[in-house]
C-alpha cells in the first residue's frame, strides 16, 4: 500500500506539479507544460464496504489530503442507489467528513420517473454526490425514446438540486460494435464511423443548455403528477432563459407559463424537440431514427405550450 499511495501522489504531481518537480518536468517533456488543474480524484468504484477498504482508503485519503488539500477526494457508495453497500458507504463518507461521494444508478425507466425527487430531501450538511455513472436500460437493454426521456426527467431533478448533485455522468460512454461488454452505450463506433443513440442527443441539449442559475418554480411539484418534469435555468454567459420540458406520457399536455418581468423584452424562442416512437431506437449502422429538430419562434411573454407525447422540449429565450 506505500507503494501504490506514492502512485496516486505521483499522478497528482505529474497532473498538477510544477515543470520543476519530477512528475510535473515528465508532462512537460511529454509536451504539455501548463498544469492540467486536477480538482477531483476518486479512490474507489462500486467497492464491496469492507474493513480493508475502509483502512486503505484511509491511507491514501489521509495522505493525499495533506499533502494536496485543494484536491478533492471522491468515496465510493457502491454500484447501486440503495443497498448494504450504499447505505453503509454513506455512513463511512459521514464518519469521514468527505466533500463528495459517487453515487452510481443502472435502473429501469420506471425507477428513474419514481425517483424524480430522489435528491430534493438529501441532507446538505453531509457529502455532495458526483453520480459518475447512470443510465436508464430498457426492454433488451435498447437505448429507447422511452429511456431517453426517463433520463431526461430524471435530469431536472439533478438541476433542482445542483447544490448538492455536484456533477453527473452518463456511462458507459463509449463502445465499439462487435465488440461491446454492456449495454446501453451512450455512443457506438466503427474504425470509421459513429452512432449517436437517442440518450446522446439528451445529454447534448442539456449539456448544450446547461445555464448558470437553477429558478425556483412551483411549477414543477404539479407538472410531475401530470406525466410532466420541468426545469428552468438561465445562462450566466448570456442572460438567456432556459425551459426544459420532458412529456413522459403518450399525450400531448399543454403547460402554460408566465415568464419574469425581466423577461418581457425576449423577441424570439429557439426550440429544440426531441420526440417519437417511445419504443424506437437508432439502429447503429444506419442514420438516427430519432434526432433533435430546432426552430425558431417568437417569444411570448405568457406561453401556453403543447408539449409532444414522449418528447423532450427545451425552450430557450433569446435576448
């Protein structure tokens, strides 16, 4: 174990150090002399919460915190989001005082629309969550509309609750056909082309709309009775206004909305649907069944909107 601690050390120097350390000098004749600003590191993944685990995560952490204490170390609560294994991870992050702990969740859709609220009683005097991996397996563990919109939903509550969901992740994220260990993928691949799945493009218009400040809305605990998950942010960079809208059901819902005073102003609405066959799925080998479609419209201050059946709708008021 002093060997394998002085390993993370090293790793930690060679991202971060000064051209003038040993590992920092190697990135540099490596050619990249500026420093890679590591900010996380997580010791651990999916690990069985045993006493040698506990002891030797202790051993790096104690050490890597004292000598990096700008460097936040990341604990692990096991594979699944509950269980032995998570609640006692939980338990040893408490005891430990980490700042973050890595949650990971492989649920069907059905788990993530019923735990769409999942985050909104977490304590926030405890560990922030990195959920490193997540993805929503469908019927043949096809990356459905269906699992694509589960995800979606499941991802306004990860924005509601920014303050304590840290980061997020989909996984696995690559996988080259013929060759492939699991499923679903998030991207597959060829030696010469690549394949988006559905669950891609949600991740690319949230990614894409990601904005800086999360608005409180009332809006969002009646809407989810109603087959319907909303989030609303605004982009730091750019002022705009950002609506998220996922319609899980199999009918249209039509949601109004009264946009702020300081909003009154907005001349147009950029508009990106996703929307199909909540059974279809994009063929790798083929062009995408499924895409995103982006328009234009004018902007109106009090909005009733007719969200698709199985769609996701992101609304994005221009300044």
């Amino acid at each position: 174990m002093p060997d394998y601690v002085q390993d993370v050390l090293d790793l930690i120097e060679f991202a971060n150090g000064p051209v003038t350390s040993t590992w920092g000098a190697r990135r540099a004749t490596a050619g990249h002399p500026e420093s890679f600003h590591l900010r996380y590191i997580c010791v651990g993944n999916e690990d069985a919460q045993t006493d040698a685990f506990r002891e030797r995560f202790q051993m790096i952490y104690q050490t890597v915190k004292a000598k990096y204490p700008e460097v936040t170390i990341v604990g692990t609560v096991g594979p699944d989001p509950s269980g032995e294994d998570y609640d006692a991870g939980w338990k040893f992050a408490t005891q430990q005082h980490l700042a973050m702990v890595d949650e990971h969740s492989y649920k069907t859709p059905e788990w993530f629309l019923q735990n769409l609220h999942r985050y909104d009683s977490y304590s926030r005097d405890r560990s922030q969550v990195y959920l490193g991996e997540y993805a929503a397996f469908d019927t043949d563990r096809h990356s459905t509309l269906r699992s694509a919109l589960a995800e979606a939903a499941y991802m306004t509550g990860l924005e509601r609750n920014g303050d304590i969901v840290r980061m997020s992740s989909y996984a696995p994220l690559l996988s080259k056909i013929g060759h492939s260990g699991w499923e679903p993928d998030l991207i597959h691949f060829t030696n010469t082309q690549v394949f988006l799945s559905i669950n891609y493009y949600v991740q690319q218009m949230f990614s894409s709309n990601s904005g800086g400040t999360y608005l409180d809305s009332k809006a969002g605990d009646t809407l989810d009775k109603d087959s319907v998950a909303f989030s609303a942010v605004t982009d730091s960079a750019s002022g705009d206004l950002i609506l998220k809208l996922v319609n899980y059901g199999d009918a249209v819902r039509q949601v109004g909305f009264t946009l702020p005073e300081s909003c009154k102003n907005r001349i147009k609405v950029s508009e990106t649907v996703l929307t199909g066959d909540p059974n279809a799925f994009n063929d790798y080998g083929s062009a995408p069944k499924i895409a995103p479609v982006q328009t234009t419209v004018p902007a109106e201050r009090h909005l009733r909107y007719a969200a698709p059946a199985n769609s996701l709708t992101v609304l994005r008021f221009l300044l």
